[in-house]
C-alpha cells in the first residue's frame, strides 16, 4: 500500500504549526520593551505640502527638514539639535 502524499502533506503542515505554536509559547512574556515618544510637534507650512524630506542643509550635522507645497513655495526647518526646529522660513 502506497503513501498518500495529501495526507503526509496535511500531517506535516499540522506538526509545523504545533512546532511554531509551542516556540511562541515557550517566548511569550520573556521579552518586553517600552517606547516612549515624545509630545507631537506641529511644523508651519504653506498650503497642503507634497513633498517633505530631511537633510543636514547648512553643515552643522543636525537634521533639518524642508516640505514643498503646491503653493510654490519650499518651507525649511533648520534643525537645532535634540529633537528641536527652528521657526519656518518659507521661500518662494
């Protein structure tokens, strides 16, 4: 009598999941991790922006960040370290 590879095929799908079930099992709750966030920033900008990026625009290694809208207009916000933004300058 022949194997039938259906039934061999169901079986081993059934042990695969039994052997990922147990793994998540015997990890649950050994691991944790806290993220904190921090309050939301709200960045002017002129009309509905379109593009937005991030770069190091004046070469003091801090991030900086510029949105482009639909009004023609670029709005920069150079980057004061530590999170921190100065205010908008809007070129048109």
């Amino acid at each position: 009598m022949g194997c039938d590879p259906y039934r061999s095929a169901a079986r081993g799908r059934r042990l695969i999941g039994v052997a990922i079930v147990a793994v998540v099992l015997a990890f649950a709750g050994t691991a944790t991790a806290s993220v904190d966030f921090a309050p939301r920033t709200v960045f002017r900008t002129l009309g509905r922006p379109t593009w937005l990026t991030g770069g190091d625009l004046n070469g003091d290694a801090v991030l900086d960040l510029v949105s482009a809208s639909g009004a023609n207009a670029v709005v920069v916000h150079l980057g004061l370290g530590g999170g921190a933004y100065a205010a908008a300058a809007a070129h048109r």
